[in-house]
C-alpha cells in the first residue's frame, strides 16, 4: 500500500463511504464510535483504522497506517527511527512538523499536509492521515 498525504492511500481514498469502503477492503474486523462520534473500523490484514465522519456525511476523513510494509516516499517508515523518518517526509513536504511529546508517545504533526506521525521507543509506529480543508472548512475531496 501506497501513502499519499491528502487523498488517502493507493487502495482508498479520503470521501468513500462506509459501504464503498467495505467493497474495497473487505469485512471489518472491529468497529466502533469515539467520543466524538465519528465510526472507527479496523481492518486486521491490511493493518489499518478508517475513521468516518458524521459532520462529513460519514464519508472516509482519516487513515491510520499501521503497515510496516506500507510505502511513503520511496520507503517503508513504519519501524524506522524517529529522525531519519522527519528528515525524509519534512523534505517532501517542505514542511516542518509539530512536535509533541505525550510521554509515552511522540506526535509529530505536519499541519499544512494533514499528516501526524506517532512514534513509539523511538520509532514510528503510524501514519495518520486527513483529508485537506478549504478556508472555509471543507473537506477537500480527492478526485476519484
């Protein structure tokens, strides 16, 4: 599976809905609702959570990537070592990131592109993505 920042990844991108999701993915191996009431389903195989959103028309608003076999820029960064992770997608980006220490994680959030990488020990253990918003809070919708 391929990573891209603002639409999602080569399998599914940011705005299916859930039915269109499953026809994609497959059966979910666990759902379930947040705090802020948006669903979260995972899926075991592919190693990653879909987050639909009602403000959103319960369409598809973020991805977690938990793959280690997952390719962003050339490499596999699941499992690499925090800094060599930042050098790689801050250069792509052109962006730097937010760092934020949880104690026992690390966030490190690239706001402009809608990315947060989470770090664990040291290494990264997630991408997360979000679809793109507008000035005026729109989701941003990659093409189909």
């Amino acid at each position: 599976m391929k990573i891209l920042p603002k639409i999602g990844t080569d399998i599914i991108k940011f705005g299916v809905t859930e039915d269109e999701a499953f026809k994609i993915l497959g059966k979910t191996d666990k759902t379930y609702i947040t705090d802020g009431e948006n669903k979260r389903v995972q899926f075991y195989s592919r190693k990653i959570e879909l987050s639909f959103e009602p403000e959103n028309d319960n369409r598809l608003g973020w991805i977690e990537v938990h793959d280690p076999e997952a390719e962003l820029y050339e490499c596999n960064p699941i499992g690499m070592v925090q800094n060599e992770v930042l050098d790689i997608i801050t250069s792509e980006l052109g962006e730097e990131p937010k760092i934020e220490d949880y104690d026992s994680f690390v966030s490190a959030t690239y706001d402009n592109n809608w990315v947060e990488c989470i770090f664990s020990f040291g290494c990264l253990t997630n991408i997360n993505l979000g679809v793109a918003y507008d000035e005026f809070d729109n989701p941003q919708w990659p093409n189909p």
